[in-house]
C-alpha cells in the first residue's frame, strides 16, 4: 500500500483540493474546514499554518493542519503509517506540537505515537442543533457586542478560557485581541436583562451549512438563573434563521448539566473528541 503526504502554502490551495470530501461529513470535519474556511481569502502563507493531507493507495485518508502549535486532525481510513508519515513531516519542519484535537481514537492514537508520557485531555460531545425546541426563555434580550462592550468581553473571555482550562493558555492580551476580533466580525452576543449583560456566546466557526457557537460564559454570581441557556437558545434561533442549516458546539463529557441544558434546548450528541496537551 502506498502513502502520500502533501504540504499546502495556504489555505486556499489546501481546500482547493480538500473542501469537497471535507464536505461530505461538514460537522465532524467541522474544526479542519472550519478554521481553513477562516482563511481562505488570504493568499500569503501563514508562519503558524501547517496544512497537511495524506493519502493511501490514492484516496486521502488524514486532513491535518496545525494551529497555536497544536495539530488539529479529521479523517477516516487512517493507519498506522498516516500518523507516522505526520509525526515525522512535523519533526522535519521543526514543529513543536503542544498538543493534538480530533475524533477521540484519531487524536489518541496519534498522541500515543507522538510522546511517551501520559498526557491530560478533554473529553468533548459534538452536538448538532438543526431545531430550536420551545422553551420558555429567561427574561431579558440577546444583542450583539459592540465596541462599547470591548472591556467586558476582554474580561470574560479571559475568565472562559481560564475555567475552561483549555490550552494553550491565553493571556490577558490575547483575549483582548480575540475580543476585538470578534466584535469587528459580529461573531460575539449577550444576553442583557433591563440593559445589565448577564451571559456571552459566541459564534466560533462558520463552515457551507453550519455555524458552531462556544465561548458560552457567565459570571459565577449570576450563574442558575438561565441566562447562557436563553443566550445559547436565541443565538441558535438567529443563526438557522439567517440560512445555516444546523447548528453545532462542544461540552465538556465531564459535565452532565451543561449536556443536558444543551439538549433541553435541541442539540443532539454526534461523535466524541479528545483534545490532548502534550507533555514532555
């Protein structure tokens, strides 16, 4: 059997040949289109961009691409050999990985190969959404952050990926940068009860069809009232009402409430990740 790895400059030639299979299963391809989708109009090659396929006997089998230093992985049909052929394209290239993301055995089998020690993880559900269930919403309105809002969402940003204890870990700065972003993009809501913001979401990744939501926070002293809950509720109505033919997110497996609000709401678990920290 033989085995093919190609390199893309960009994301635009990546997807120039992968978009179409990535297509076939949009959600669960969801983080590799999602993120090249993101950057798809710029022709200049990224220095953090690693963009990566690999083929067996002609078929591609491993879509690969690597962001903030972690390899983001999606594909089936993938061997032993695909996950060697990787390892050793990112050693060569002198990629310091911290860490891997995908469908929880490809992410697992790859960090087993990649590092010796043990390493933490997050196990995450995908869900779907492609109906909003009725539910009686908390009082208050879902807006979209605007420049005014910039301070806060700093702030909250920050404290998301804190409690969320993803990595890499972000600074205080970087969330700040994040927020500016994502208020310029209109990727960014909250919730607001007689013009107080009480909870945030997000849209975090747009592919053809579905729009993924994250960064859901709220405040620990104005947690159990459901505010994230009709803030995740009422951004999902919007999105599917502006075209998107479902909507998709993460929980945390390790939480059963967060699964269950979510479900209340309509979404539906679809496959299970691992994002892996690599220790070494």
């Amino acid at each position: 059997m033989s085995h093919l790895l190609q390199t893309y400059k960009t994301a635009a030639l990546f997807l120039a040949e992968t978009e179409q299979l990535l297509l076939r299963h949009e959600l669960e391809n969801n983080l590799v289109l999602g993120i090249a989708c993101g950057m798809k109009h710029s022709e200049i090659p990224h220095p953090d961009m690693n963009f990566v396929t690999i083929r067996k006997d002609g078929s591609i089998r491993l879509f690969a691409l690597t962001r903030n230093s972690k390899a983001i992985l999606s594909g089936a049909g993938c061997d032993q050999t695909c996950l060697e052929l990787l390892k050793t394209h990112y050693r060569q290239c002198g990629i310091r990985l911290n860490g891997v993301m995908g469908e929880e055995t490809l992410a697992k089998s790859f960090s087993e190969l990649f590092i010796v020690s043990p390493a933490p993880s997050r196990k995450l559900i995908l869900h779907e959404l492609m109906r909003v269930n009725n539910l009686k919403p908390s009082p208050g309105e879902l807006i979209q952050a605007e420049s005014i809002h910039l301070e806060l969402a700093s702030t909250w940003l920050y404290q998301f990926f804190l409690e969320s204890n993803t990595y890499p870990v972000r600074s205080e700065a970087e969330c700040r940068s994040e927020a500016v972003m994502r208020i310029e993009r209109n990727d960014l809501w909250f919730w607001v009860v007689d013009g107080e913001v009480r909870s945030m979401a997000g849209t975090v990744r747009k592919t053809h069809t579905v729009a993924f939501l994250g960064l859901v926070y709220t405040p620990a002293d104005l947690r159990g009232k459901g505010y994230a809950s009709s803030c995740v509720q009422f951004l999902s109505a919007h999105l599917l009402k502006t075209g998107f033919q479902s909507c998709g997110l993460f929980t945390e497996k390790s939480n059963p409430v967060s699964n269950r609000i979510y479900q209340r709401i309509g979404y539906v678990p679809s496959v299970e990740f691992d994002d892996i920290q690599f220790v070494f």
